[in-house]
C-alpha cells in the first residue's frame, strides 16, 4: 500500500517592506487545532512555520517582477517544508495542494505574476492550484475571514475594501497625490500646510504645528526644499500625522484635521460596505495605533453613515488571510469571490 500523501499549503504576504512565507497543513474540515495563534477562523490552517525577508520584491516598467518574487520565496518554502517533515522526511510522502500570494500592487501591476507563478509553483512545488490577491484581499481574509463587511487598510495611505461575497468593491487606495484620503500621508500633509499657514500669518494656521513641525523638520521655509526631492514623501508625511492627533485635543485647526480624516475614512468604508443586513467593519493598519484622536471621531462618523454595520477587532493579519484562502482553496470551500484583477484563481478543483 502506498504511503499516504501529506497535504500542504502556503501562503505568501508581499508588502513595501518585505515578504513573508507561511507553511501549514490542509486542514480537513473537523482540524481547527491552532487556529487562534495566528488569529485565523474555525477551520482555516494554523501554520507549521513562518519566515520573513526583509526585501521587498521588486517593480519595474512591467510590473511586479515575478522572477524575483519567485527567487524570494521558493528557496523559504522548501526550508519550511523540509523542516515541517523532519530530518528523516521523504518529500515525495509530501505535496502542497494549493498557493496564495496576496501582494501590494497585484491589481495594476499583477499581469507578470498572474502569467508565470501559478506554473512556476506547479513545477517547483506541485501546486495543484494557485491563488493570486491583492493585499487588500489577503487583509480582508485575515480581518473578517469569509464574512461580508469591509476592512479599512490605514497606514500612511488609504484603502478600503468589502464584498457581500458575490462582488469585490474597493475605494480609494489612489495614492497620496490623488487619493489616500484621510491616511498617515494625508493626515500629515494637511497637518504641515497648517503650520506653513501659520508661518506666513494667513488664515487657517496652527501655531501648535508649526512649533511641531520646526521641531521635526528644521525652519519651516527649508521645509519644501527638504521634503520635494524625497523618493519617500508618502512615509515623511505621514511621520507628522501622529503630531497631528496630539494636538488636536488644544488646537482647533488639529482637531479640524483630525475629524476630516475621520470623515473621509468612513466614506471611503460607507462606499464598498454592502447593505443591509449584519455586515462587519474591521480597521487594519498602522495609522489606528494614534489611538483616540482619530478613533472616537471614526466611530461617531461610521455610527452615523454606517447605522446596520458592526465594527470589530481585525482577527488576522494578511499572512492569516493568505493561509485561509490558500486552505479554503484546498478543500474547494473558498466563498470570497473571484476577480480578474483582485483575487485570480487557477488550477483543477479538489479531488
């Protein structure tokens, strides 16, 4: 009689930061053991183990660079699969049914990826099936699990992202020059135009911010000289946005920053939240961790323009969210919704 095949899935979160890769086993419907520790739902996989690098996959005029991508991570998941076996391990005893890779740009510049890695993981892995999401999707699984809501992805820009579990629907993410409306780089922005306001004696000024912003930055007239030729305007404007929401409790033009940021993220959730019914709201993200100057105004806005919504603590991170549709896809049980350019699926269905 031939051994029987243990079964495998990986998961892949590729951020601005770096990646990370998770190994875990294909749950059966009835193996929930573990679960909790990555804050993952009844039933999703809990993983085996879990590498990170501290590389970000690189972008160039095509796109994400699949080949790069795929250097990154073969090499960790074979680690994490011979470590899972055993020293004495046979891999051929071993398969891995199904792969996510949820990465930040897969929406706009995904077309590398979704051509060569559902291949390329059947030839290095014998991945049967392969799905290929955007972050915001993997935030979502790992947030709300297969639930309809919305997840508000706040770190220096601005994404929001729900489904009812037929549809995807997303708003904003455009950036921090044409969008990102009521994230870290927007919330920093509008902070350092109050303390320039301020600094020219004109209208809608905050001498509160200028005095921070000279503090963080130098002379406030050096500021756009020192700011402009930046590669990463984005983070160093978001870097003041915690300045913001301490002043805002003292000074009226904060306070106004603040409660427009709380406004615009609420909008941006009131936009892709399905209707009706008991849908949940999770907040994702670095920008929330400024506490109560920003999240007693979203609540206020989301009670108002979101009355049937019920929000919650996010109950994974996008690597949990990846492990879950990876598992989910495993077993043919995977209810979030296909879509061409957020959540790509390729491969035969489970046997």
């Amino acid at each position: 009689m031939a051994p029987a095949v243990t079964r495998w899935v990986l998961g892949v979160d590729s951020g601005g930061s770096g990646l990370r890769v998770a190994l875990a086993r294909a749950n059966e419907p009835d193996d929930t053991a573990g679960a909790e520790a990555v804050g993952a739902f009844d039933g999703s996989p809990a993983p085996a183990g879990i590498t990170e690098v501290g590389e970000p996959v690189r972008t160039g005029p095509s796109g994400i660079d699949p080949d790069h991508l795929l250097e990154l991570t073969l090499p960790r998941a074979h680690a994490l699969l011979a470590d899972a076996t055993g020293e004495h391990g046979d891999l051929h005893d071993h398969r891995v049914d199904a792969v996510c890779v949820g990465a930040a740009g897969m929406a706009t510049l995904g077309g590398g990826l979704r051509a060569a890695l559902p291949g390329a993981f059947a030839r290095a892995l014998g991945a049967r099936r392969v799905a290929l999401a955007a972050d915001a999707v993997t935030a979502y699984a790992g947030a709300l699990g297969e639930r309809p809501g919305a997840v508000v992805a706040a770190g220096t820009g601005m994404i929001a992202t729900g489904t009812d579990l037929r549809a995807w629907r997303r708003a904003d993410g455009w950036g921090h020059l044409l969008g990102d409306c009521g994230g870290g780089a927007w919330i920093g922005r509008a902070g350092l135009e109050a303390a320039l306001r301020a600094h020219d004696g004109r209208p809608g000024g905050s001498a509160a911010l200028l005095a921070r912003a000279e503090a963080a930055f130098g002379p406030a007239a050096a500021l756009p000289g020192a700011l402009y030729p930046r590669t990463d305007r984005p983070a160093v404007l978001a870097s003041f946005a915690p300045e913001v929401a301490r002043c805002a409790e003292d000074d009226p033009v904060a306070a106004r920053v603040m409660t427009e940021a709380a406004a615009q993220i609420a909008m941006s959730a009131a936009a892709v939240c399905p209707e009706g019914g008991e849908s949940r709201i999770a907040l994702t993200g670095g920008l929330f961790r400024i506490g109560e100057p920003l999240l007693a105004r979203l609540r206020r806005e989301l009670a108002v323009r979101l009355p049937h919504a019920r929000t919650v603590p996010a109950a994974g991170d996008p690597l949990a969210g990846a492990l879950l549709v990876a598992g989910r896809l495993a077993r043919g049980t995977l209810r979030l919704p296909a879509d061409p350019a957020l959540l790509h699926i390729v491969g035969e269905r489970p046997v």
